[in-house]
C-alpha cells in the first residue's frame, strides 16, 4: 500500500507537477490534472465503447500513436483522458493482474508528454504503425508502437522472442521475432 500511494504521490508531483487529493470514494490519492496538460499516445490502440483496457485488445476503433489527449483523472485503477481532436472521452481501465503495473506505470506506457519519433522507423514500419498492424520484419520497437505492450502475464520480458497479444477476449495471437525482427505471426 504505501508503494502504491509513494508511486501516485511521484507521479503527481512529478509528471503532472500538481497537487494529489483524496478520492473519497476509495480513499486512494487522485491527480489533480489541468485539462490544459496535454499527452500523445505512445502507440496505436484500439478502444471499444469509450473504454482502452491495459489488456491491450486489437479491436475497435482506432486512435492512432500520438494522437494528443487530455489527462481529466488519474487513480489506482483507472484513467480517463478526452481526445483533443474530437472531445471523445475514453477510459483507460489498468487490469493488473495481466499488466503487473500499477496505474501510473501503466499510463506512462500508454501515454506521454512528447510524441513518438516516427522517423526513427522505415517507410514500412511507419505505415503499420499508423494502422495499427505488425507486420513481417518489424523491429521490437516498431512493433511497441504499433500495437503497444504485450500483457506481462504472458510475456513477462521483451526480451523474449515471442510476444502475446489478445486479438479479443477469446483469441490471441503470437508475435515471433528472428533477430531482432518479426519472424511470423501466429494466430
């Protein structure tokens, strides 16, 4: 418990460079967020019915890596953000028993204060990037922002060379590296 209430009390003071106060429903620490603090997404995710959970499902509607997004709310379980472009609200539901994060961790993969250097990538990379797809010979880093992280229950190091993602509830899929690179993706 304190590492948790230490983790949120570092990020208010820290990312949001404001206040905490408590949530006097759950008694946890909440940021207090300016709805000028402006974020991008730090890869292409898909939400469904305004909600993005950190089990990181590929359907839905897309929103695309650095799309800028308000940070409205923060707390131990949940963030909810409202897309600058089109005011859309969208929550961001931390299912921590997959990720192994706690929410501010969480966010800060989801979402951060500097857009994601697209040029870094090749013209193939980008592509996918901006659709929200992997593809064949994508480095681990294209893939990452891409389609963002796999859940840590499965995939507990990137190190590795296969990574599993959820296409949905019930069907996952398989991203396979050879060096470095994707290798094959295994439905």
């Amino acid at each position: 418990m304190f590492r948790k209430n230490l983790i949120l009390i570092l990020l208010c003071l820290a990312v949001l460079a404001v206040g905490c106060k408590k949530d006097l429903k759950s008694g946890e620490a909440a940021a207090v967020v300016p709805q000028a603090q402006v974020y991008f997404t730090q890869f292409s995710l898909f939400q469904e019915q305004n909600r993005f959970r950190t089990t990181n499902y590929r359907k839905g509607q897309l929103i695309p890596i650095n799309t800028a997004v308000a940070l409205l709310s923060l707390d131990s379980d949940q963030a909810v953000l409202r897309v600058e472009a089109s005011g859309q609200l969208i929550t961001i539901e931390n299912v921590q028993k997959f990720t192994k994060d706690e929410m501010p961790i969480a966010f800060s993969k989801i979402a951060g204060t500097s857009k994601v250097d697209l040029n870094r990538f090749t013209a193939a990379e980008r592509e996918s990037i901006l659709a929200g797809q992997v593809k064949k010979d994508m480095s681990k880093k294209a893939v990452l922002a891409a389609i963002g992280y796999p859940p840590q229950h499965v995939t507990p190091s990137l190190d590795g060379d296969d990574w599993t993602y959820w296409s949905n509830l019930f069907n996952r899929f398989v991203v396979k590296f050879k060096n470095g690179k994707v290798d094959s993706i295994v439905d």
